[in-house]
C-alpha cells in the first residue's frame, strides 16, 4: 500500500473498533425460539397438554428475566405446516434457520420424559426434561441441561389417563419453573447482559469474494480482522478469482455488512454486497479495461 492508502486502512480500523455500546445501553440480545424435540417415542409428543404447559412456563421465565422469546407459531404460520409431532432434529433446526422476521439467534431444543410404575399398594410417577441451547446460525452447542423430580411420587393406584396427565403436569411444570432460572442464568451469562461490552454470543458467516485478483483478497483479509467484534476467521475455499472464508463475530448483520460496503469504498472497488441466512456474497463489478 503507498502512504496514503495506509493512513486510510488505519483511520477505518481506528473507527471500526470504536462499536463498543454507550454505558447506558446493554449488550444486543439475542432472539430465542423455544422447540420440543419429540422424535423419541418415549418421550412425550408436542400435542399434549404437558407439552404446552412446559413451553409456557419456560417462555414465561425468559420473557421475565428480558429475553427475546418468539412464539413458533406465530413466526411460522405463513411458511409451515402447523401442528407437526413427533419432529426430528433435523426439521426443527431447519425450522429455527429458516425464520427470517426475526431471524433466530438461540434455540431452546428440549424433550419431556415421564415414568408411571404401578405397584400393589400404590402407584408413582416420575417427570424428566432434558436438552440443549443452539446457536442456530453456527451450529455450536452452547450448554446441555437436564431437570427431574429428586424422586418418585405417590399417586392413586388406579389413576387414569386423565389422572396421570395431570399429576405429570404439575410436576413437568415445576420442573419447567426451575429450568427456565436455569436457562436465563446460562443466557445472562453468555450475552452478558447488563454489562457493557458486545455480546460473548459469537455468530459465523460465510464470506464470498467474488471476481477479485489476489492482492485484493491480500487487502480483503487484512480489513476483516479489523472490524469491531472480529473473533476469528478461517479460509474455506481458493482460487484466482474467488474466496471462501468462515468468519465469526461479536457484530450483528446490520453491522458487519456496512462495514463491508466501507471496506469496497476504502478500496475504491466497484462490487455488490448480498446477505441471506447467514452468507454474505461480495461481488466484484468489473470494467473493460481503456
């Protein structure tokens, strides 16, 4: 780069890492979808009752503690068949990384598990809930979690259907209480919300490069690690005239994609800047030569 090129690349990297919140204003958080998981024929489907109370007892908690916290159906009712039981993980992830308004951050994936043992004098009932927290866009585990009943308990010996769903309620509701306060501790944690620095929830991108000789991609790789956020940043894919990098940060979309259209500015490039799901394509717009 000549002199002037170099105090330029400076000042933008000096303004890149000046992001850092105003002392007033948390942390962005994230946008949670809360999904069952109930593939396992033991475990108990999304259509019951038990379901729906543990769903809104966990909402319930991470809305209180001011989490961001979608409801599934509502966010999927112009594009999903609704009213599906017994999904596999494979369709509710796809679910989570289809949801463009909002897009989701974080998925709640969990599954309920209930026990009934009849004895000759009584009968006891035990409840389970178990899963993850998913960072949708990336795909990296961020805590397993598992709640159950300490142990076992009494229920009339000849306890119906209807019996047995309403004591496994009550228990998957207390159950759901605690692993909401438990979630929302992990959630805090992970954001760090009420602390002034950028959220420790890291998000991954593609980036394409497309149409640029090498000693711009030189340049390309030299800018991105001085955006605000920057965590790290690994080359996927070469060749002479294409570039593939996975790249994680602490910034939003909004931000990272404004930053790349400063860095085509800075390089005085011609290109066009796309972004959906979670790949930004920058194209190179190239000139006949005079």
């Amino acid at each position: 780069m000549n002199k002037l090129s170099t105090i330029f690349f400076a000042s933008f990297a000096l303004a890149a890492c000046t992001g850092t919140p105003h002392p007033a204003i948390s942390a962005e958080d994230p946008n949670i979808l809360i999904l069952g998981e109930d593939s396992d024929p033991d475990s108990v489907p999304r259509n019951n009752r038990i379901f729906k109370r543990v769903l809104n007892a966990v909402s319930n908690q991470l809305s209180d503690e001011g989490f961001n916290v979608y409801d599934e159906t509502a966010v999927t009712l112009d594009d999903f068949v609704q009213g599906r039981s017994r999904r596999t993980d494979a369709e509710i992830i796809d679910i989570a990384r289809s949801i463009k308004r909002p897009p989701i951050d974080v998925g709640v994936i969990f599954s309920i598990y209930g026990t009934h043992k009849k004895l000759t004098y009584t009968a006891k009932v035990k409840t389970r809930i178990e899963g993850r927290l998913l960072n949708v866009k990336t795909g990296q585990r961020l805590g397993n979690f598992e709640v159950d009943m300490p142990e076992a308990e009494n229920v009339p010996r000849d306890c119906n259907r209807d019996c047995l769903l309403e004591e496994v309620g009550k228990q998957s509701k207390e159950l759901a209480q605690d692993l909401g306060a438990v979630l929302a501790t992990k959630l805090a944690h992970i954001v760090d919300k009420g602390g002034y620095s950028e959220s420790k929830l890291p998000t991954g991108y593609a980036l394409v490069f497309s149409n640029f000789k090498v000693q711009e991609i030189n340049a390309i790789e030299e800018y991105l690690t001085t955006f605000s956020g920057y965590k790290k940043h690994r080359p996927v894919k070469s060749s002479m005239r294409t570039a593939e990098y996975w790249y994680e940060t602490d910034s939003r979309s909004a931000r990272l994609n404004r930053n790349l259209r400063k860095m085509l500015d800075h390089l005085d490039v011609k290109g066009r800047v796309t972004f959906g799901g979670n790949e930004f394509k920058v194209e190179k717009i190239t000139l006949r030569s005079k």
